[in-house]
C-alpha cells in the first residue's frame, strides 16, 4: 500500500505552484482565470493587428478566410478544453486542468497568428513581438524539487513522507531529498506499465489503467518526468517490477515481506506472485482496486480544499 498512499499523499499538490501558488484549489483557480484572461487579451490584440493589415493590404478574401478560421479555432479549444474538464469531473482540480488547457492553446494561437500574418518573407521585421512559445512547448508548469518539497511540506508532516518512502529513523523529521523523490516517481511510473501488462494478460480493464495513470499524474503534476521513470514504465510493460515498492496487499504476519520489492531489487511479478502464494490475476486485481482507491481519495482530499 506503500506506492498507493504515496501517490495519495502527492496528489494534493496538484496545483501549479511556480505559476499559480494558491493556498486551495479556488485561489489556484482564480490566479489560472487571470492568466487566461491576460493570454486571451494578448491572443486578441495580435489578431486584430492581423486583421488590420490585411485590410491595409487589401486581402478580402484572406481577412474573410482569417476570421473564419478564428471562429472555428475558438470553437475548438471551447470543446477541446471541455473534453479536459468533463476528464478530470471526479475533483475539484477539473478547474485547473481546464484553465491550463485554455492557456496553453491561447498561447500557441498567438504565436500561429504571429507567424503566418505579422512576419514577413524578408528582413522586414514583425509588426509585432514575437509572443512566448516555448514556456508552453516546454515545462511551462514546472515546479523545482525545493519548491515541490515546500509544497509537500505545507500539506502533510515530515513524518508521514518518511514513512511513505521508508526512511530510516534518523531521517523522520526531514523531508524527502531529490533522488528520493525521483526513485519513488521512478517506482509509480513502473506500477503504471505493470497495470499496463496486466491488462495485456487479461488480468485488468482499460478502466484500471486509466485509473492508475491519473494516479501517476497527479502524483508527478507540475514535475518533470525523467527518461529513468519513462525506461521503468517500459520495464513494469514486461512484467518487471522495480523497487522500491508494494506489490499487492502488505502482509506483517509474515516477517519475509514477500510483497515487498526494495530499492535496487527487480523481480517479475510471476516470481512475485509465487513468493506471495498468490497469482498473477490475483496481484492484477488488487493493484488495480488500490488505484481505484488513490483516485477516488485524491478527488475527495482535493474537494475538501
């Protein structure tokens, strides 16, 4: 249960805090609102340039073809944004998510209308700055390891991430270093392929997977995702399981811990299964009820706010 109340545990920091440092989900909500109030202005003032050199230059049928296709573009990210929303309708952060959508491709737009209407083939320079593209195509919701930890701090004690991650006593009343943090993102992105391969058996639902991959989202929301975390998940595809990490339902009648994988260890979750005098199907199912249970936690934690 170690890797589920981990991600439980993270999950509350949902919220973006490099951009939008609120102190609960309707002050998070309410700074989003006003950045996309600030990105839509921005989309507006470079349109309505546009608009007016193409009218300066005489391209009826380019102006007509502009504004059509900007009509149809805000219905897009009207529906697109929507679609977000309706995924995340089991939490509160549903706002959030909805709102970054809705920057995000406000931003990109821009720099569409920027590129194709406001620069020219020659030297000649724009007729307006070129606006910010990368913060969107790069980690534009990227919060530090210092500042995630700060987060994490406000949210729960020091004493309940030791235990998560397992440290030893002497570490109970510090928070969780960086390689700490990336080898417990490293170990849920391996319990995501192993709920992927589970699937491949037969022994889990697409509806697992979904679950337990808005698990690993909320776990690692507003954090860069490393090729090791990635390399994991490829290797849980195939059956492997990567400490560290709690396969199944823990056991504290028996002193072997055979449902424990430890840091630096790997096993197949065959070999796991027949540790534990389980099953394949067995370790399947139980995973996936306890990804069940994250998420509906993490939406109930995330409304209380």
């Amino acid at each position: 249960m170690m890797l589920a109340i981990l991600a439980l545990a993270l999950a509350v920091a949902v919220p973006d805090a490099s951009q939008c440092p609120g102190s609960s989900t309707q002050d998070t909500d309410a700074c989003l609102a006003d950045r996309f109030g600030e990105a839509d202005a921005e989309l507006n003032r470079y349109y309505r340039a546009a608009i007016k050199r193409l009218r300066e230059e005489r391209e009826i049928k380019s102006e007509q073809t502009l504004v059509q296709a900007e009509r149809s573009w805000v219905a897009y990210r009207t529906s697109e944004c929507g679609a977000v929303y309706e995924n995340w309708i089991g939490g509160s952060i549903r706002g959030s998510m909805a709102l970054k959508c809705q920057i995000r491709l406000t931003r990109m737009r821009t720099y569409t209308i920027w590129l194709h209407w406001l620069t020219y083939m020659d030297s000649t320079p724009p007729l307006l700055p070129r606006p910010d593209i990368e913060s969107v195509l790069s980690p534009a919701y990227e919060i530090s390891m210092q500042g995630f930890r700060t987060a994490l701090a406000g949210r729960m004690t020091a004493a309940i991430v030791a235990g998560v991650l397992a440290l030893g006593p002497s570490q109970a009343q510090e928070l969780p270093t960086d390689r700490q943090l990336q080898t417990a993102f490293g170990s849920v992105y391996n319990h995501l392929g192993l709920m992927e391969y589970c699937m491949g058996k037969g022994f889990a639902t697409a509806v697992d997977v979904a679950n337990t991959r808005k698990s690993v989202v909320a776990t690692v929301a507003g954090m860069t995702v490393t090729p090791a975390a990635l390399a994991q998940q490829a290797v849980g595809r195939r059956g492997e399981i990567v400490g560290p990490q709690v396969i199944g339902v823990m056991d504290s009648s028996n002193p072997a811990r055979p449902e424990e994988v430890r840091e630096g260890q790997t096993m197949s979750l065959a070999d796991n299964a027949r540790a534990q005098k389980s099953s394949e199907r067995t370790l399947c199912s139980q995973m996936a009820e306890q990804a069940s249970a994250v998420v509906e936690a993490a939406s109930s934690a995330a409304s209380d706010q």
